[in-house]
C-alpha cells in the first residue's frame, strides 16, 4: 500500500552534491510559460539539469526552452504517454523531477519533495495541488479528479489525495523499472496505479498550485481525457485484478441466467413441461459463460502473478534512493 503523507514545504533552495537531478519537462505548444518553468526550477535546483522535450508544438515552445538554458529534445509521436516513455528511457540521474510546462506547479517545492524521498527512502512524491487561485483548478476537472480517485482506491485500495498531479519526484528505480504503456493524459494514472499494484513506498505533499499564465491554455479535455483515464483504470483493473474483474462479470452472468430460469423451473415442476425453450436455452448459455468468465480470470491470475514477479525483480535490480551517493 502506497504511504500518504504532508509536510511543511521548504522555500530555500537546496544542494545535492552527490546526488544527480534531471528536471523533465514534456512541452506541447507551452512558449508562453517554459522559459519561467526553466527559470524557476533552476533557481530552485541550481545542480539539476532541466530536460525540455517538445512534442511537436507549433509555437516558439522549442526556442523558449533553449534560450532558458534547458536542455531540448523533441519527441514526433503525439501525446503526453509517448513523451515520459522517451524520458524514462533516455535520460540517466539518480533522482527525477517529472513536471508539466504550464508554470501552474511551484517550483520552490520541489527540494522539499527530494528530501523526503531521500531521507524516507521512497520512489515516488506526488505533489497534492493546492490552488491559490479560483482559476487555477476548474471545478470540472477537480470533480474528475475527486471521482477517479476515489474509483482507483476502492479498486486497488487507498491511494493518493491527488492521483492527477503531474508534479512527481521519482527515484531510479522507480523509473527504470516502469513499463509506459499508455500514450496520453492517462499516464499519472498508470504511474498511480504502478505504485499501488507494487507496494512502494510513496508519499504525498501539499504544494501551492497556480493558474496558467496570460496567454497559456490547457490542453486538458475534461471529458475526453476523463474517459480515457477511466478506460485505463479499467483496462488496469482487468490486467491486475483479473480473478476480480472476471468473477464480477460471471456472476452478473449467472444471476440473469438465474432470474430467467426461475419461472421456467416452476413450470417445470407444476406441469412438467417445459413451454419457453428458447428461454432454457439461454439461460443455460449465460450459465455456461459465467462458469466460462471465472475459470478465465482463475487462469489469468496465475499469468498476473508472474507479472507481477517479473515487475519486481526489474524493481530491486537497481539500488534504493541515497545508495547511489554511498556506493560513489
């Protein structure tokens, strides 16, 4: 079970000399507000460095970036998923700092959000927004927000207060050993549900969220994107609960071939006939498919909990958050 927490945040910055800090920054058509987002996290990391990656903007995201002084690489296949799938896999540091280039996330949090991974030894801080602002947080997506949390905990058991937050600090180990399968909005969900499903250690602390600046605008789809990410809380429950899923739906199954059978039987025992064939029939056909529903998710259970194994050797072949800097 992931550990939630809050804390206090710190406002000065701090040095981690022996620790290396890639600030990751997926872009798409962010000019107005990069440059401030690079600008801030290195004042608030002076020893980070800041990894822009651009996914195919428009506008003058590139260019900002760069003239900020980050350092910038472009990902062509579309969506927010693909663009943290590269970053995962190209770039090496000890400690990660995933953030969205919008400037509504408060940059000075983020040696606080480092320290208590380190000094708690976890793989993952999720930053919990706390709006400053009316404009800052629009009630549709906080209600998405509030409805799909509630669903990934009552699925996969407690989670976090803020399970869309796109400020998180990772450790290595975490990020080297996560399987990016989604290609959208959708991966704060799956980065969720990873620690979840694997029991790391996490924590969560409350960080000022801000509005976009002038000239900015979201490219959320409130509900777009909110039945994507319940289309990934459902396609992650049948993967990872499969005995779960398939035994809801069997006995879905076997309650209407029940109900349907009922008067048939009654018939049966008052007359001896049996006058709804066709009905018999389909009974007896949903009863055979929700024998069929619970012997697949039997089946697939065993194949999870292979997985599952295989995630976690992957896991503990890298070292824990701080080993690195006594192993140096």
């Amino acid at each position: 079970m992931a550990k939630k927490a809050s804390t206090t945040i710190a406002r000065k910055p701090v040095s981690f000399d022996q620790v290396k800090v890639a600030v990751l920054v997926p872009c798409y058509n962010e000019a107005v507000a990069v440059a401030k987002v690079v600008k801030d996290f290195r004042q608030a990391l002076p020893g980070a460095t800041i990894f822009v990656f651009d996914n195919n903007s428009t506008d003058d995201t590139v260019n900002a970036a760069q003239a900020a002084g980050a350092e910038v690489f472009e990902e062509k296949h579309q969506g927010k998923g693909f663009v943290v799938r590269r970053m995962f896999t190209d770039i090496e540091a000890d400690i990660y700092v995933l953030v969205d280039g919008d400037a509504t996330y408060d940059a000075p949090s983020a040696p606080a959000m480092i320290e208590r991974l380190l000094s708690d030894r976890l793989d993952m801080v999720v930053a919990n927004r706390i709006d400053t602002e009316i404009a800052a947080y629009r009630a549709g997506h906080r209600t998405g927000n509030m409805l799909l949390t509630g669903f990934v905990a009552w699925v996969f058991g407690p989670a976090f207060n803020d399970m869309l937050s796109g400020y998180r600090v990772f450790s290595r180990r975490f990020v080297k050993s996560f399987p990016v399968l989604s290609g959208g909005f959708e991966i704060e969900t799956e980065l969720t549900i990873h620690a979840l499903e694997l029991g790391l250690p996490a924590a969560e602390i409350n960080t000022p969220y801000y509005a976009r600046p002038t000239g900015s605008t979201s490219k959320l789809n409130t509900w777009r994107d909110g039945f994507r990410i319940l289309r990934t809380i459902l396609a992650l429950y049948r993967a990872e609960r499969p005995l779960s899923f398939f035994s809801i739906i069997g006995l879905a199954l076997a309650i209407v071939s029940i109900v349907l059978a009922i008067p048939i039987f009654i018939t049966y025992v008052e007359t001896g006939l049996v006058p709804r064939f066709p009905t018999a029939i389909l009974s007896m056909g949903l009863m055979m498919l929700a024998s069929l529903s619970a012997a697949v998710g039997l089946v697939l259970d065993t194949v999870t909990r292979g997985r599952r194994e295989t995630k976690l050797l992957a896991y503990l072949s890298h070292r824990a958050p701080g080993e690195e800097r006594r192993a140096s």
